[in-house]
C-alpha cells in the first residue's frame, strides 16, 4: 500500500547566525499546537481518528460540544430535507 503513504517533508534545523533567541525565529508553529494531542504522525489511521475522538470527549470546553452536535443536527435534518424523507412517522 506504498502508494498511498504520503510523501514526508524534510525538516531543516537552520540557526541563524547573529539570532540571540531560544529556537528559531523561523519556526512555524500552528495557532492551537499547545493544547492539541493529535498533531504527532505516529499510528495509522484508525489511532489518528482514536486519539480525536477521545481528545473530542475529554474537551473541557462544553459550549464546542454542544455547537458540533446542533451543526450536525442541522446537517441530517437538511440531508433528510434533500432526499425528500417522511419527517411525519415521527410525530
């Protein structure tokens, strides 16, 4: 299954010389690296996906739950709208 592993990017650890500085100045580094879990690419797919659902469940920010679970709500009710089901059978 070698041709769907995706091509790794090289890493360069460049100092710049006259940089008085802990690391690199040029490093970049995503908004929200610090307080995410999932960012390492060790595993395959199914422990990726593990590891953000579990992260998900163990969010100490209850108001993003609540706001994924209307968004999906949301979702199916314009899916079901779409492909025209009896909402009715319900009620």
């Amino acid at each position: 299954m070698a041709f769907i592993k995706l091509k790794q990017n090289k890493k360069y650890n460049y100092k710049p010389r006259f940089y008085k500085g802990e690391g690199s100045p040029y490093a970049m580094k995503g908004k929200f690296d610090a307080e995410r879990t999932t960012l390492e690419a060790s595993g395959g797919l199914k422990s990726r996906f593990v590891k953000a659902v579990d992260e998900y469940r163990n969010s100490p920010d209850k108001a993003v739950n609540r706001r994924v679970y209307i968004i999906v709500a949301i979702l199916v009710l314009l899916f079901l709208f779409i492909i025209d089901f009896d909402l009715t059978i319900f009620f």
